[in-house]
C-alpha cells in the first residue's frame, strides 16, 4: 500500500513533555562521540553559561521519536515501517537544549512525494519548551520503499 498522499499539511498532536536529563544528556555525548566538557561537566556547562550539560546538536532525536510512533502509528498514513529507509535530517535551532528542558514536539508533515515508485515523506517537528517557547525544529525525510 503506498502512503497516502493526502497526509500532506496534517498537524498531529503535541507530544507528552520529555524531561532532559543530565545523565540521557550525558549517555548520548558518549554514543555520538561529542566530547565537549559542556555535554559532560555540568560545571564546565556552567562556565560556558548554561545551566547544566548541553545536548549534543542531534539530541532532538530523542524528542522526536515520539512523533515518528504518532506517523506509523496512524492508519490513514500508510506508512510500512519495514519498508522505511531514513533519507534526511536536519535541525534548526533557536537555542541549545540543556538538562532540565521540559520539551513538547508537534509534527506537522510538509511533503508527501512519489518518485520511481517510492515515497518520501518529509515532516517538520517542531520543539518548544515549557513555556512554549520555540527551542528547534526537526526536519526529518523517511524514503518508503514501493513494492517490488
């Protein structure tokens, strides 16, 4: 089944607030190899004038995963998990993300495509935090795979 076209400029949900804390902070530097003292010491954070660790700039990751279970979760999208392959991401930033962020992401899909019998799926997730200030939004594009 291909994804359904006419998801393009739905808007899901806020997500459930994320807390972010400074040990997920800090477990993520390591994974992606950011050995910044500001991802890792909340004092050299500090120093740096923020109020604890900061996220590595992929961290919204994280965030957005949620969002991705709102798209593959809706029936009405018809997108195949098992044919997804990730085809784009990127982030635009207001603000570093710091532990003790309190972050909701709403997505809204920008753009439904079908080229050579495939789909890309292009959504925009918009982060903010408690206080609905605007913290960064992520552009992600999922490649669906046709049929064979």
């Amino acid at each position: 089944m291909p994804v359904n076209a006419s998801i393009e400029g739905r808007v899901y949900p806020p997500t459930d607030p994320y807390l972010v804390g400074r040990e997920k902070v800090r477990e993520f530097a390591r994974a992606v190899f950011a050995t910044h003292p500001t991802h890792l010491d909340p004092e050299a954070a500090r120093a740096a004038g923020y109020a604890d660790v900061v996220a590595p700039t992929t961290f919204p990751i994280v965030v957005t995963a949620a969002t991705l279970d709102q798209l593959l979760g809706d029936p009405d999208a018809g997108v195949d998990f098992t044919r997804v392959v990730h085809g784009d991401q990127r982030f635009a930033y207001a603000r570093p993300i710091v532990a003790g962020d309190e972050l909701t992401a709403t997505m809204t899909i920008t753009s439904v495509k079908s080229i050579g019998g495939h789909s890309m799926v292009t959504s925009e997730s918009a982060i903010a935090d408690a206080t609905g200030a605007h913290v960064v939004t992520a552009t992600s594009t999922l490649v669906v795979r046709g049929e064979e």
